[in-house]
C-alpha cells in the first residue's frame, strides 16, 4: 500500500518502541550523495572504486581518506538534517548503513553502526596492534598513523571483502525483534543484513513501513505500506 504520509498509517503517539534503518537517502540533504542511481557516487565518481574495496589495502589508504574522511568533513560541516532530528525527537532507536555520524550529532544515542564510522580510525595492523579510536587521534601525515604503533591507520568503515560487526549484528536483531514500529529510511532495505531487519519486525509484531521517494516497483511484502515522499518532510510532519 502506498500513502503519502506517514501521520496516516503510523501515528507516532500509538507506538512505544520504534525502530528506524536509515540509509543514504537521510543524508542527501546534508550534502552527501547516494551511492546508486544515475547521479549516485558510482556513476559520477568512478574512481570511487578504491575506497570501496578490502582487499586493495594497504595501497589505497589515501582513497580510503579522500573519500571517507571528506565525507565525515562534508557532514561535519552541514549537520544533522531535520529528519535526523525528528527521529531523535521521536526517541527512535536507530539503525544505520552510514557512515557519517549524523545521527548522533542530531542526539540519538545508542546508534547501531552497521557499516562502522568515517569519524573513527584502526590500525592496519590489527593482529599485532589493534589500535582504534576517534579519526583526530591518528597523526595527521598522509596518510594518517596509528596513535599506538605509528603504522598506517585507516577509516574504521566496513569496506568490501570484510566481515560486519558480529556485535553490531547482535544488536541490530535485538532492537528489530523488541519494536513495535519500524522505519525504513533512505534505503530500499534489500542488501543484507538490511534485507532481513524488515522481515524480523514484521514476524515479532512491528508494524513495518518504508519511506521512500523514488519507488521503483510494487511494495516489498515484509512491509506493510510505503511512503512516497522526502524523509525530510515526511519524518518532520511525523514528529512534530
């Protein structure tokens, strides 16, 4: 079922605990670009690739930078969106894809990373280190070094090839099976584990529903209507 408003299927005073996915989408207007579609990053960035990809480290720690660390900058700088915030508003418990830290900024706590954070660093030498910590930490030559070792450090964000939080994972399941609401937000929600979190509600109770702007077929089954709109409007008019 696709409605236009979110007030109409999910008033957010009949429902006690809720859950949000949030994905590239929420953060558009923040300045950040979506990864697919024909003006998504992969299209208009090609070069892109390299941050993208584990097993090309250590050799493109400096795209891990460029791209990641300007993103991290790029959100910095804009702040939290007014769909971040109502979410935060809404006491939401919230589950991303990003990377880029805006929903704390916007005052959620408890923010399960799913895809880890561009505003925190590791060392690349993990099995004889493992150093992480916040980004501004590691020196700041090119690249940046680890605060403990002095090796190379790298964004701590989950790149292709690499394994997901299995602690993440955990607590993802754990808000998913104990909401009464779940959101999916600025994602269509179907690369896994994403693809699962909807389902999950759903069989646990959730009343489950996608807001989405641009749809591009029918209304997937695990939830029980779609949004057609902008977060940013849609989230504001449902929080406030």
């Amino acid at each position: 079922m696709d409605v236009s408003s979110l007030v109409e299927v999910a008033p957010r005073e009949q429902f006690a605990r809720i859950c949000a996915l949030t994905g590239a989408g929420i953060s558009v207007a923040a300045g950040l670009g979506t990864f697919r579609g024909p003006d998504g990053l992969w299209t208009l960035s090609p070069e892109i690739e390299r941050a993208m990809h584990a097993h090309l480290l250590p050799g493109n720690v400096d795209a891990l930078w460029d791209v990641w660390g300007g993103m991290w900058n790029t959100a910095a700088a804009a702040g939290p969106t007014q769909a971040h915030r109502a979410l935060a508003a809404a006491g939401a418990s919230v589950i991303t894809q990003n990377v880029d830290g805006l929903h704390q900024a916007a005052g959620s706590v408890g923010v399960v990373e799913l895809h880890g954070s561009a505003g925190r660093a590791r060392c690349l030498d993990e099995d004889f280190c493992g150093w992480s910590g916040p980004a501004d930490e590691a020196q700041r030559v090119e690249p940046p070094r680890c605060g403990r070792c002095t090796e190379p450090a790298r964004p701590a964000v989950v790149l292709f090839g690499e394994m997901l939080d299995p602690e993440a994972l955990g607590a993802a399941r754990r808000l998913v099976s104990a909401c009464d609401l779940f959101l999916a937000v600025g994602t269509s929600g179907r690369v896994a584990p994403a693809s699962w979190l909807a389902p999950t509600a759903r069989a646990a109770g959730a009343f489950c529903v996608n807001v989405d702007l641009h749809p591009d077929g029918p209304v997937d089954p695990a939830f029980h209507a779609r949004v057609v709109g902008d977060a940013q409007d849609v989230l504001a008019e449902w929080a406030a």
